[in-house]
C-alpha cells in the first residue's frame, strides 16, 4: 500500500494538488506564452495541455481586449506591425506594460479582421490587396491569395460546418461587365473561389471593414441610407441579410458589446462629447442612452493635439467602459466621467472596434493554404 501511494504521488502533475486542480484549475487560467514555457516542465504537463478539450477551454478563459497596431520604421526600411492587446489593468502610462503579441515586418501590415485568436493582415500594392492570415499566439502565417481584388468585410465562425469563413465584398470596379458590386463567402482551406451570395440593398456596402462587429451569431455594422443610419446585419449561420433600427445620432457611430448587449457610441464634430447607447430589447431593437461623456476637448487639444476621429468603447473589467482616443499621436484612456486617465505617445493606429482572444486551438486549414509557415517571415 505504501508503494503504491509513493507511485501514486510520483505520478502527479503537481506532488500535493490533484491532477484535476493542476490542470483545470491552474493551468487553463495562462496566458498562452506562460502555458507553452510550462508545457516544457515535463512529458505529463505537455500531454495534459495538449488535447482539444483543454485548449477550447483554455481559449474560453482568455480576456478578449481591444486591439492596437504599433508602427516602427525598421534599419532596412521596412515597416514592423505590433499586434498590442490592451489591458487597461496595466495602464497605459506604463510602457513596459503596453507589450505587442505578434510583430511582422518588412512589409507594411494593416489589420483587417480578428476572431477566436485569428487575425486577418492586408498589403496593399498597386492599387491590389495582398491578405493573410496568421495566429500570433502559435505563430502560423499563410496568404491567402484567392482574395485578390475583393474587400474583406469581417471573419466568423459557420456554426453548422465548424469551419471559418470570410465575407467579402467585390466592388464595383472590378467587377465583371461594369455590374455593381456585390457580396461573397470564402471558406478558408477551400480551393474554390469566394462563392457569390444575394443581398438586398446591395449598394450599402461597408466602407470601413474593421467596424463591422461580431454580435449573436452575426456581423454587424452601420451605413448612412437616405440620410437616416441603419444597421445591416449577416447572419452567419444562414449566410443571409437584414436591417435593424439604429438610433439616431449625430456625427460618426461605432457598436460595441458590452455584457450581452448591443451598444453604439457616437462622437460629435466638435469631438466635446462622446454618447453610449445600449439595446433595452435586441429583438425589439429598442435602443436607450447609457452615458453621456463630455471631454475636456481644448486642453486635450493644446497638450496632445487635434482630435483625429479615431476612438474606441469596450467594456472594462471593472463592468464599467473604456474609452481610447486618439488627439494627435497620443492615445488617451478617459474614464466615464470625462477624465483623463492615462496617456501614450506612440505612432498606435485604433482598429476600431477589432478585439483580440488569445488562442492555441489548432485548425486544419493552415497547412493548406499558400506559404504556410510557423515562427517564420514576416514574423519578427
């Protein structure tokens, strides 16, 4: 009996916690670079951290944070992209603390598109967009070359196939025989080219791809209609369009979730104040007012500069929101209340409302597409 209890204890992940505690408890709560340094412990850790069940639900405890791209001039001249998750814990004072999750260079990288850890990158050359794909947290990178000549809308998960698909847009220039623009599905890993589908209103297309947000099971983004805003909406399981009511705000809008509910935040021209509207009723599409921020416009004017039109609204740990903002080439954290709470001088672009979930699920359809690489160029 004793032996056997020796041998049990040996066998443990961790001597004096159960297996159960060491791995459900413990490690599925790392951040991804702290649990593949940890995989390194030992045979029994990596298996324990290696299957499917533990990665999804690894996945499911990561943070989803809103997304920053930093931009530095390389010695070659290159351009380098730091993919940077904000984590207002941190704060931005700290410089230290504001660390990138990937860096790509030699190229310059725009981010278009983000989803269950994936992200979507763009170059543009000769009036061509160049797209990829790559997963910052294991380091796969792949083209994607079948998007030549389309604009890429939003990234989402097909729940009755498993499988991540793209939805574009062709416009109207490079479509064939001078039709109008139109709509399409990529699936990625498929050798077929984007399949077209049908859309209502096809002349409301999306002039700011990465503003297009991933709420309920469908894409979401706002477009002005006979000087009224509505929403469109793409149900991503049927691969179909809608409308929904919008409120009526005044200068530009942006949606965002917060706890469940679709919200939008809009800033006036005169960049003084910033309104929060949250849905009362999805269903419904009854929409209320939540907050109203006023800034301190001129001195955040004299001290960092002009307002350039870029903001974003995330909600915060604390169940409260997040409001970055850009004056200048400062980005600002603002409280609910108007005050400044930190500010960071760095050459930072705001994807909107793109927001990174860090994940180490493995999927099938890298390898099989077009220059697939891991821990290789164009990453840093």
């Amino acid at each position: 009996m004793a032996e056997a209890a020796v041998a049990a204890e040996a066998a443990a992940l961790h001597p004096g916690l159960p297996d159960e505690i060491v791995v459900w408890e413990i490690l599925v709560r790392l951040p991804p670079k702290s649990l593949l340094r940890c995989r390194a412990v030992c045979p029994a850790w990596r298996r324990a951290t290696s299957t499917r069940d533990f990665l999804l639900a690894h996945h499911g405890r990561q943070p989803s944070l809103p997304l920053l791209c930093g931009y530095e001039l390389l010695s070659d001249h290159g351009v380098s992209l730091d993919v940077i998750p904000f984590d207002h814990r941190a704060g931005l004072a700290a410089v230290d603390q504001l660390q990138s999750v990937a860096r790509l260079g030699r190229s310059f990288f725009s981010l278009e598109a983000s989803c269950d850890g994936l992200l979507v990158l763009c170059r543009s050359y000769r009036k061509l967009s160049d797209y990829s794909i790559c997963n910052p947290a294991t380091r796969q990178y792949a083209r994607l070359r079948q998007l030549d000549r389309f604009a890429l809308l939003g990234m989402y998960p097909h729940s009755p196939t498993g499988e991540y698909r793209l939805l574009l847009e062709k416009p109207s220039h490079y479509a064939p025989d001078d039709q109008d623009g139109y709509y399409c599905v990529f699936t990625l890993g498929s050798d077929h080219p984007p399949r077209r589908i049908s859309c209502p209103h096809a002349e409301d297309m999306v002039c700011e791809p990465s503003s297009v947000l991933f709420f309920r099971g469908s894409l979401h983004w706002q477009v002005e209609q006979h000087d009224n805003m509505i929403i469109k909406v793409f149900s991503t399981t049927t691969e179909s369009f809608r409308q929904m009511r919008a409120p009526a705000v005044p200068g530009k809008a942006k949606l965002f979730e917060m706890d469940g509910m679709l919200g939008m935040s809009s800033f006036n021209d005169a960049a003084t104040a910033v309104d929060i509207w949250m849905t009362q009723d999805y269903e419904s599409e009854a929409w209320a007012i939540k907050y109203r921020v006023e800034l301190p416009a001129p001195e955040l004017t004299v001290k960092f500069g002009m307002f350039d039109g870029k903001w974003s609204v995330a909600p915060s740990w604390e169940g409260d929101m997040l409001l970055l903002v850009k004056f200048g080439k400062w980005l600002l954290q603002i409280d609910m209340d108007g005050k400044l709470v930190a500010s960071f001088h760095r050459v930072l672009q705001l994807p909107n409302q793109l927001r990174l979930k860090q994940s180490l699920v493995p999927h099938a359809f890298f390898p099989t597409l077009e220059g697939y690489v891991v821990n290789g160029s164009p990453f840093i």
